[in-house]
C-alpha cells in the first residue's frame, strides 16, 4: 500500500472514509485486488484499475464525503450516477457520489463486479 492508508486520505472526513471502507469491503468479496492509496484517491486494480474513491472537496466545493469511480467497458445509464466520461476507446468511466457507506449496495456491487471482471 506504500505506506499510506484511506484514513491518511480521508483524514477527518470520516463519512468518506466509511464510504471507501465499504467499496473496499465490496471488492473483497468478489476476488483479489490490490488497493493503492496516493495523494488524491484510493484505486482498486487487477491487471488494470477498475475502481477509485476519491474527495472531491479536495478539487471543488463540495459537501459529498466520497465519489467512486467505476471503470466499465461500456456506458450504463443511470440516474445515479453524477456523470459518465468516455476517456479512452474501451472505457467508461462512471462517477458516483456517495454520502454515505450503505449507498454501496447490491447495484453498486454489481457494477463493482463487472468492473473488476473487465479488468482481467
């Protein structure tokens, strides 16, 4: 984890910190990934990242505790998610703002799960 935590991250934010504890719960259960926490998020990753929570009230105003960032190979419309980027030929990434740990339930996990397959 080189040596930095979620808590260093979400250091006084504990919504978002329970936020991410529950998105890192959810991809313990569907397999193995690494996690990898820097300055600006924590990724979840197999052979490519497929998962990322993140602050956003470390870039802009805002009082959402955690977005996470799910990698998807192709878009899912839903009123959930913030917004939908196409960054590159094969992904879809999906923002979702999360106030709270229990707002990573069955549909989030299931999204999680097709993530984490599409990233071999």
């Amino acid at each position: 984890m080189a040596g930095r935590a979620p808590e260093d991250l979400f250091d006084g934010f504990p919504a978002g910190l329970a936020v991410c504890r529950a998105v890192e719960q959810a991809v313990s259960t569907i397999g193995d990934a690494s996690m990898a926490v820097t300055k600006s998020q924590v990724a979840f990753r197999r052979r490519r990242g497929f998962a990322y929570v993140w602050r956003p009230g470390q870039y802009v105003d805002s009082d959402v505790p955690a977005v996470l960032s799910i990698a998807l190979p192709h878009e899912v419309t839903s009123d959930r998610f913030k917004e939908v980027a196409h960054p590159a030929r094969h992904v879809w990434m999906h923002h979702l703002e999360l106030r709270d740990a229990a707002q990573v339930d069955d549909q989030v996990r299931a999204w999680l799960r097709e993530a984490y397959a599409a990233a071999g």
